[in-house]
C-alpha cells in the first residue's frame, strides 16, 4: 500500500512518519514512535487501554486511523511527567493503591486528566462516569476513584 | 507476637509504582527486538475434524513470509501446558501429557494447526489465509455430562466415555452412609459453577530469541517462570540451562499466567527461521483459546443433627474439561479438598470425573476450584439453617474449625480468625437488623453471607519450594533477588518490606532483582496465594542471616557481642546503649573494602521448603436489591473480613480484596461463557459480549482486616490474593434469597434465569 509522510505532534514534539492510510494511531505511537505506554489490548475500542488524548480529548487509539490525528496535539502518557515530576494524577494513583498490573493505568490516568482539565472539583459519580470506559480487572476500581479525587483536590491546592 | 515493627504493616508505595504509571513499564506486548518476525497461528474452525491435508505452498510464496510450520515441523514430543511434573504429592500422579505443539487432530475451535512468521503483522495475516487445510469434521461434544454417556464422539483415544482422570476425595474419612442415616436434616442440591474468563488486559504473548550457542530465550508472562523453562526444555528436547525465561512486567494474570499457551508455537517459529519471533494473540483469541476457569456440575449433600452439628458430607462432582486438559486436571482433586474441608465434619466422601469435551481448555482462575464449590456449599449451608430453623451465621459459626482441628489439606491449624471475621463482617452489614425483613413491593432488599477456608501455598499437595538472595550495597542498601510472578498482586512491594523490616533498613532501600531464570534461583512462582508466605519465609530467612553478618560484623567495631546490638532504620546500635552505634552502610562498605584480611559482601542466601500452608479465612457479606420484575440484581454493599495473619501492607491487601469482590460480582451475575452448540464457536469472545464490572458497578465496600498472626507466617502473615473472590459469589446468592426467597443455581444469575425462578415461584403460590 502507498505510504504518505504526515505530520504528528506528540508530546510536544513533531515526528513526520511515513503511514500507510489503513494505520491506526495505536500502531503509530507503539510501532514507529516506541512509545509503547499507551496499550492495545482489545483493538475495539471497548476496554480503554489505548486511551491518548488529541487536542485535550480522550481519544481511543485503536479505533482512530493515525491520518485523522495528523497535525493535532496528541498526549500520550510518556508526556504527562514534567522529567522526573510527576504529574499530581500519577502521583496520586501511586499513593493511593490505584495500579496493580498497571496495563490499564495509563488509559486511566490520561482519561483522568481531561476529566479534571474539564473540571477541576468532580464528585465521585462524574468520575465514575467519565472513567467507564475504561475497563481494569484487578482493583475493582475504589482505589482508582479515590485517587483521581485525591489528585483533583492536589491539583486545586495548586499541582497543574 | 507483639513486635515493634518499622517497615511492616505501613502503607508504603509500590517499588513498580513509577514505571508503571509513566508508561516505562515494558510489558512482553511492548518487546520489540531487532530483525523480529511476528508470528500468527491458523486455527481450526471445526470443533472436532481429522486434518486430511495442508498445502501451504502459496503461502511460502508470499515475500515477507519467513516461515509456516506444521506438526511436522516440530518435536511432536508431548506435553502439558500446566507442567507435565507439577508434583501432587498424596497421588504421586504426573499431569497428563496431552498436547503437541500443534494439534494431531482438532479437538477444539481455535486449536491451533498451523503458524507463519513474517516481517509484519499484515503479511502474517495475509499468509494464512492462502493456506489451505483439508478437514474432515467429526461429531463433537461440548457438554460434560454428554460426553461421559457411551458412544459419545471420544476426545482422546485413551479416555473410555471421554473420562481423564477420575479422582476420590483424598482427605475421606468415617463412614458416609452411617452419617447420613444418624442426621437428622439432610440437604442436597445440584450446582453448575461457570467457565469464567480472566479477562486480564494484556493480551497473550511470547517472544523467542535464539542466540549463536544455540541457547533460546524466551519473554513471557508466565507467572511460574520456573517450572515454564523445564516444560519448554522438555518440549524442544534441550537442557534446561539451554532455555532463559524472561518475565517483563505483566499485564494481569488472575491465574491464566498458570500454564503455558503461546510459548511452544512462538519458540518453533523462532527456532526454524534463526530469528526472533513474537507471537500476540487477539483479544477474541484470549477469549477462544486461552484456558479459563474450570467450570463444575456437582452435587452435595449435608447431613446435620437437630443441634445443627454437620456429621456427614458427600460431593460429586463433574469437572467440565476442554479438548485438552490443561490445569483442569488438578481442579476437581482440588474442589473436593476445598468443598469439605471448610466446616468440621466426621463423614466425608467424595469424588470427582474430569471429562473431555470439544470446547476451550479450562484451567485454574484465582481460588483454582474454591469459589466453584463454595458457590453451591455455602448454599447448601444457608438451605440447612432454614430447614433447622436457625440463623445461617450461628450455624456457620457452630461448625468451622478451630486451632488444633485438621485443615482442607489435612495440616494442624494453628491460626484462624474466622470467627471474629464472621463477627465483625455480620456487625458491619446490620445483620441483624437487615436480615429477614418484610418483602414488599417491587424492589426487595436482603443479606447474605458465605464463608471459606483457602491456603497459603498447596503444602502438602505440591512441592512448595522457593528462593531468596540479599546483597548489601555499599551505600547500605540491599539487592533482593528473588522470582515470584508479579501479574499485579504487590509481591515486590510485599516481600520488600519483609526484607526492611528484618534488615532494619527501610523499604526503599531493597532493590528488587526478579523475572530472568538465569539470574535468579528456583522458585515454584506465584499460585495458591503462596508467594507472601512460602517466597515470603525464604526472603525472611534470608535477610536473617544477611543481618546474623551484618552485627558480626558491626560487633567487631564497637567492640561488643552481635547479641547486645540491634539495627534499625539504617543504623546499628548497642540495645544497652543506643548511642553506641555504626550506619549499615559502613559496616558494608567496611566489609566489602577491607584491607585487614576479611572481605565479605554482606549477603543472605535460603531455599525455602514451605511445611505449613497457613490457611486463611474469609466471611463475606452482601446485600442485594431484587428489581422483581425485571430480574435484575444490584448489589449494593458488600463487607469482607479477611484473616490475613498479618496485612504485611494493609492498603495492597484492601486493594486485592476490592478486586476480588468486582470479579466476584462479575462471576455471579453477568460474566458468561457462551459457546454455539451447533458450531462450537466461542459468541462471548469479547468485551461486549462478556461483560466484566466496569467503573459503574462500584458499589460500597468494606474491607476488615483480622490481623491474628500466624506462627508460620513471615510476621505472621498469611496468603491473600485468591481468597478474595471465593465468598463473593455465594453471599450473593444468598442475599437474593433473602430478598424474594428464589435460588438461581447454575451461574451466572442472570435476569432471565430469576425472573423465570420467580415466576415458576409465584405459579407454585
């Protein structure tokens, strides 16, 4: 199949990749960038382990063909740390319990973000609802919660 | 033991808590090594077929394509993906080897026939559509019961009536039939226990590498790295300093990390091409081929007198196995173990058939077997104290097993806290006050609770053997080289702080040094909820005598005795007089650079033969809502007290607990194994069709934690992990009947299943 160089700006940083049309933005983030923290895992679109966000917006990579983000801002979970700072969200899931296998930890954190980006002072419901797409099977999802409230309440006191 | 403790039972952070919420975490999906294949596997799309002929000419053909290999191709030496020598002690019995590393004939959907290598993923799949597979079809037969009447389309040649392994209950003791006659209740019912799927998030995976020597190594999940290495040895003939197990991180595991499933075909492609190979499975092939819990049909029967004293017990049990055994071959000795060696019991008998079918092997999920059988024995229970006329809890408490009685597994128990679980469990759900409330209207409210005895490793049915190695640093930091399976459960975590503690160095001093069999020393891996206390003990012992050197060592410099000092947070002092004291990074340092003739690195070496399985107990208790007419059950709290000897890190045990209670949740009311009774296709192969809990089915949960320790236990600790899920399922059950008084007894309790109980119910009235 033809390839075409488009442009994607990932973390802040532009790549020009050479894609065929049929690639979806999973298999460019993992395959051609190694940034292998955003995770496949039913290529469906109905667990969330791919989860990045485009232009500040949950986006599920399996299911989004790589040419339809060109040119927009996409974050992975490789670009939310500031270094070695982490991000109040990441910390918050550390400290709060909220990873065991961790494969599903991404996807949540990055969901997480553009749920408290949108509004900084959820009640447990709104992040309930906005995390639903994302399925974990090991926590059972309390300590998930738990964190993403504790994180907002960080990020209130002034985290980012 | 009322020891001051530093390190353990504190609320510390996981060692993998970074790595993994940066996404730094490689997982073997995220293996990518240079000039690597990717591997895909052709499976059969008939249940039961002769496979007449293969050409796979033009797929040989095809640019890209490395490789495509059949049996022929491979050793065709038998084995099994659960370990062909997994040892049962009390039987002596090897696990049947019953599979080649691609199928003589198929015996199943989805057995694997034939597999490519080639440059990419979509030239794999290209390549196996141009191969072309003869079948001839075959009768087949999917369910247990089917399979075991006379003429029924026979699986494996050797198994008469389809029937692999026929087991009595090992632990049999009085006289059965005398039993039942002195009761004066007997209760007997039937119970089908489901073919759960894992569902963990990582998919299936495996690379294989061959090096100049001839060595392979081999990147997988599997959780008992050990043991893998000898099976793969095994199935490619070669020794097994040959083979290198390598587990990255890994994404969730729930047991289906037990057996091996991509490794063979991923190491034959790898070992024809001379290349490295990575073999994925789709998710929809997760869901068709991976083994999933082992499903039961059984009966049981319980004999009480009118005091409510259990004085006989019988279980028969149908164990439903796929085309190929798999971990399904241990699972009905083991359900027969766990079903009545809960509640104390003079009479007990019991047997179990392991049967072949022509569906998806069945293996071991967390509990392996409890949970199947406490679904439908703490049922029974609650049906007896309704026929005595007693409350259920009182019974329970009447019958379970105190310290010095005889475990499931046949060992004194020297520590249980089940009573107090109870208690405590029946006095944070309102118990009391919520059980048995007038039923009126649509919505009807009611409690249910259920209780279990599990183990903390399976001494003495298997060979509980486990390593540690500790090394100070010089800057008093300690490497910790061990191999547990760590698919999410804070093993590292744990086992760092039992180190901490008994180094007197603190928990982020310990470096964890894991997951490759050419570094680290055998371990038998993470299963039956053995690694915090069979690993855990080794990592104890170990640390200890790395401190026996460690105060030898800092004695000499104060001029004491090692027996007047003690060391705690980094700092060995003189207990008489504290101020008297030398950093653990000297004394390292001082050893390890020593220009007086004495070198030493500081270090603690132990295997660890566990003789003890310290069982655990759990009381779960839940409280439902029953729409009643749809049929539809929320579960609106649920209270789980765990006698975990001692929560080495109460908040990673809260967290397997809330786990455990969602799978539970899931296993008792949506998740459902569906396969096509014409075609013997899998329908539930995906996350749509086998709905697992998501975010929106939280519920309130509470988690008591019962810290009674152990005397064998590392600070008294005891196995956590699987009893989790084991009470959830029939607490529910329970509680529905509390609440419209109807039992849904095979699982999952669907609405349609209530609604039709409740109708057949109100037909009776």
């Amino acid at each position: 199949m033809e390839k075409q160089i488009a442009k994607f700006i990932v973390n802040g940083r532009s790549y020009e990749i050479p894609i065929e049309p049929r690639m979806t933005l999973v298999e460019v983030l993992r395959d051609e960038l190694d940034l292998t923290g955003t995770k496949y895992s039913c290529g469906v679109g109905e667990c969330g382990s791919c989860t990045v966000l485009i232009d500040g917006k949950p986006t599920l990579s399996c299911c989004t063909l790589a040419i339809t983000s060109k040119e927009k801002s996409i974050l992975t979970i490789e670009g939310l740390a500031q270094g070695i700072t982490l991000h109040p969200i990441q910390q918050a899931f550390i400290d709060y319990g909220a990873i065991q296998c961790g494969f599903c930890t991404p996807g949540m954190i990055l969901t997480s973000k553009a749920l408290l980006d949108e509004n900084a002072n959820p009640t447990r419901e709104e992040v309930k609802e906005a995390l639903a797409g994302n399925l974990c099977r090991c926590t059972g999802y309390v300590k998930i919660v738990d964190a993403v409230l504790a994180a907002a309440e960080a990020m209130r006191k002034g985290g980012k | 033991m009322s020891q001051e403790l530093s390190v353990v039972g504190k609320r510390l952070t996981q060692p993998d808590g970074v790595a993994k919420a940066t996404g730094a975490a490689r997982y073997t999906v995220d293996i990518k090594l240079p000039g690597m294949l990717i591997g895909k596997v052709l499976r059969s799309p008939y249940p039961h077929a002769k496979i007449i002929k293969i050409d796979k000419s033009k797929a040989e053909k095809l640019p890209g394509v490395e490789a495509v290999i059949t049996l022929e191709d491979t050793p065709k030496i038998p084995f099994a993906s659960s370990f062909r020598d997994l040892p049962m002690a009390p039987s002596g019995a090897l696990q049947r080897p019953d599979q080649l590393i691609f199928a003589d004939k198929a015996r199943c959907v989805g057995d694997g026939i034939i597999a490519v290598a080639a440059i990419n993923e979509s030239i794999a799949d290209e390549a196996l559509e141009l191969i072309e597979v003869e079948y001839e079809k075959l009768p087949a037969v999917f369910d247990p019961e089917e399979a075991m009447k006379p003429g029924a389309p026979k699986v494996h040649d050797y198994a008469e009536r389809n029937i692999a392994v026929h087991v009595g209950y090992p632990l049999a003791e009085g006289d059965i039939e005398k039993g039942f006659q002195e009761a004066d209740c007997v209760v007997e019912d039937t119970f089908f226990a489901s073919k759960q799927i894992h569902c963990q998030l990582e998919p299936e995976a495996c690379v294989a590498s061959f090096d100049a020597t001839g060595k392979v190594t081999c990147w997988s999940p599997c959780q008992l790295a050990h043991p893998c290495r000898r099976e793969l040895a095994h199935i490619f003939n070669m020794p097994e300093g040959m083979v290198r197990v390598i587990n990255p991180f890994v994404g969730g595991s729930f047991g289906g990390r037990l057996s091996i499933s991509a490794e063979p075909i991923c190491i034959a492609l790898a070992m024809k091409t001379g290349k490295p190979v990575k073999l994925e499975y789709t998710r929809e092939e997760d869901f068709t081929v991976l083994e999933t819990r082992t499903p039961h049909k059984y009966s049981i029967k319980m004999g009480f007198t009118k005091d409510g004293t259990l004085i006989a017990m019988q279980v028969k049990v149908v164990t439903w196995s796929g085309g190929y055994l798999g971990r399904a071959q241990l699972a009905g000795g083991i359900t027969l173990i766990w079903g009545m060696g809960h509640y104390r019991c003079p009479n007990r008998a019991g047997e179990a058939d392991i049967v072949y079918t022509n569906t998806t092997m069945s293996g071991a999920m967390q509990g392996y077997g409890n949970p199947a059988i406490m679904w439908g024995v703490e049922q029974v229970v609650d049906m007896a104290a309704e026929k005595l006329g007693v409350d259920p809890l009182e019974l329970r408490l009447k019958n379970i097993k105190k310290v010095g009685e005889i475990s499931n597994m046949g060992l004194p128990i020297e520590s249980t806290a089940l009573d107090e679980c109870i208690k405590a469990g029946a006095d944070r759900i309102g118990w009391r006050e919520k059980r048995g409330r007038k039923k009126e209207g649509v919505m009807r409210q009611g409690v249910g609770m259920a209780t279990m005895t599990h183990c903390s490793g399976a001494h003495p049915l298997l060979l509980e053997h486990s390593n540690a190695f500790i090394k100070f640093n010089e800057d008093g930091s300690a490497n910790l080289i061990v191999h547990p399976g760590s698919p999410g459960t804070h093993i590292w975590g744990t086992l760092s702080q039992i180190a901490a503690e008994e180094l007197g160095i603190r928990a982020e001093d310990i470096h964890i040094v894991t997951g490759d069999t050419d570094i680290t020393m055998f371990d038998l891996g993470s299963h039956a909820s053995r690694s915090t206390h069979v690993t855990g003990n080794a990592v104890l012992m170990a640390a200890r005598q790395a401190k026996g050197q460690l105060l030898e060592r800092a004695a000499k410099t104060l001029g004491v005795s090692p027996d007047e000092l003690e060391v705690k947070d980094r700092q060995v002092y003189v207990k008489a007089a504290p101020e008297k004291s030398i950093s653990v990074a000297e004394v390292v340092r001082n050893a390890i650079y020593n220009f007086k003739g004495e070198c030493l690195n500081i270090s603690g070496k132990c295997s660890w033969e566990s003789k003890w399985n310290c069982p655990p107990t759990t009381a779960g208790f839940a409280e439902v809502e029953v729409d009643t007419e749809t049929g539809e059950v929320k579960v609106v709290k649920f209270v789980v007290a765990h006698d975990c000897g001692r929560a080495i890190n109460p908040m990673t045990v809260e967290g397997q607990a809330q786990g455990g209670i969602m799978q539970g949740i899931g296993y008792a009311l949506t998740e459902d194994f569906v396969i096509n009774r014409d075609t013997g296709v899998v329908e539930s192969d995906n996350f749509t069709t086998y709905k697992i809990p998501s975010m929106l089915e939280i519920l309130d949960t509470e988690i008591i934690l019962v810290e009674r320790p152990d005397p064998k236990g590392p600070f008294g600790a005891k196995g956590v992990s699987e009893p989790c899920i084991v009470t959830i399922a029939p607490a529910i059950a329970n509680a529905i009947y509390d609440a419209v008084g109807v039992r849904v007894k095979d699982m999952p309790i669907t609405p349609e299943k209530l609604l039709k109980a409740l109708k057949a119910k109100s037909d009776v009235n």
